[in-house]
C-alpha cells in the first residue's frame, strides 16, 4: 500500500467554495473509475476555514500514478491551482499500524 496527506490552503471563502465542489467532482470521478485507489478522504480544518487536508491511499505506487495521470485528476489540479495560497502540501506516508487499510 501506498498514502500521502495532502494539505491545501485556499485564497478567500469564494474559493474554499469552489475548491469543495471542485472536490466533490473530482470525488465522483475517482470513486467511479479508480479501483487501485482505496481511500480518498477529504477534510476540512477545524477553526482553520480555508484549509483542506486530504488523507489517500492506494493500492500500490503505479495505482498512484495511474491516479496522477488520469484526465479528470489533471483537470481538478489545473482547475484548483488558482484557488489556493502557495503550493500543497505534500507528506507521503509508509503505513504502520492500523485499523481498516486493509
């Protein structure tokens, strides 16, 4: 398995908006056409409203990259580059102990 966090900051309200229903496409399309993507949680930041964190995990590293290079995720990373502060942040994860990631 492989898993990556991933933390967004978005410019203004009018943008965390929009980078949510970006997100709830993007959701859709990677529950319906990404079976090597296990989990695709997103989040909202309690008392932080402009920041998001993502928690994925995936099958293996080519199933992430498969996910990278899919068109609907190209498009989510152009569409959502311009609603955000700065870059993302990145962390990616060496699973350890856990409950539920199979």
């Amino acid at each position: 398995m492989f898993a990556l966090v991933v933390r967004f900051d978005c410019r203004d309200e009018a943008a965390a908006a929009e980078f949510d229903e970006l997100t709830t496409g993007a959701v859709a399309e990677i529950t319906a056409k990404e079976p090597g993507t296990l989990v695709y949680a997103t989040h909202r930041v309690e008392g932080e409203p402009l920041a998001r964190v993502f928690y994925e995990a995936y099958r293996d590293r080519e199933a992430f990259q498969a996910h990278e290079d899919a068109p609907h995720v190209r498009e989510f990373h152009a569409r959502k580059n311009p609603l955000l502060v700065g870059e993302p942040r990145v962390e990616f994860l060496t699973p350890a102990d856990a409950k539920g990631l199979g």
